[in-house]
C-alpha cells in the first residue's frame, strides 16, 4: 500500500503509479457511490482530500468484508458520538437516496444512539433525521 497520489502523481507527472491512479478512479467512483457525488482532489489545495479520495474511499470503503450499509451505520455511530450532526444529516440523506435505510430505521438508529451516547448529542442526531425526512416528504409533494 502506498502512499496516496499526489496532485503531480494523479496527473501523470513523475513519480506516477499504476496503484495509486487506480486507488483514485476507485475512490472517485466509491464516494459517487457512498454519498451520489464526489470531488476532483486535483481541484482542490493540500493532500488532505487527496488522501480521503485514494486512501478512505478507494482502499478502505473498497473493501468487501462490509458492505456500504454496514460502514454507514458504524460512520453514523462515531458522527453521533462526536456531536457531528451535520455529517449525520448528509449519511442519513444518502442511505434514504440509495435505499439502506427507511424513514423508520433512521427514526429507530435515533432511538438506539440516544442510550449509547446521550440526551444531549442524539437532539442533534434527531434534528438532522427530521430535517433529511421532512425536506423527502416536501420533495415527494412538489
């Protein structure tokens, strides 16, 4: 496993490998999948989004031994516990749009994180559910 492509790498330049160009068109194509869009880490300043693409989504949600559903709820489970309620809105959105989960089982996920992380970190949790389901149900009448 090597290191994730740089700007240079990722465009060719020297210093170019075979692994790390596909460790990026994996990611690329994964974070479409986990999440319906992605980014272009040659976009982008710095080697942090660079690393998230070719390491976290091209080496890492790449993996079969769980399947997306499964590393979204343990991500919701962290994002929860850490008081990241708008990155749980944004997992919540997607497991509804790719169908993982269903408004009851995001309303359950809720019920389930607020006796493992608390009243006050699963307010936020509740907030961003609601807000995900009720801008579905506005969308399903417009």
């Amino acid at each position: 496993m090597g290191e994730p492509a740089t700007k240079g790498s990722a465009s060719g330049g020297q210093g170019s490998a075979p692994a790390a160009e596909t460790s990026r068109s994996k990611g690329i194509a994964k974070m479409q999948e986990v999440y319906g869009f992605s980014v272009d880490p040659d976009q982008i300043a710095g080697p942090y989004v660079a690393f998230t693409v070719d390491h976290l989504f091209g080496e890492v949600w790449t993996r079969a031994e769980l399947d997306i559903r499964d590393r979204r709820l343990m991500t919701i489970g962290v994002l929860a516990a850490l008081g990241q309620s708008q990155l749980v809105e944004i997992q919540f959105q997607s497991a509804l749009d790719r169908g993982e989960l269903t408004e009851e089982q995001v309303r359950e996920t809720v019920v389930h994180l607020a006796h493992y992380i608390g009243w006050p970190l699963s307010t936020g949790v509740n907030e961003a559910a609601e807000k995900v389901i009720a801008r579905r149900h506005r969308a399903e009448q417009s």
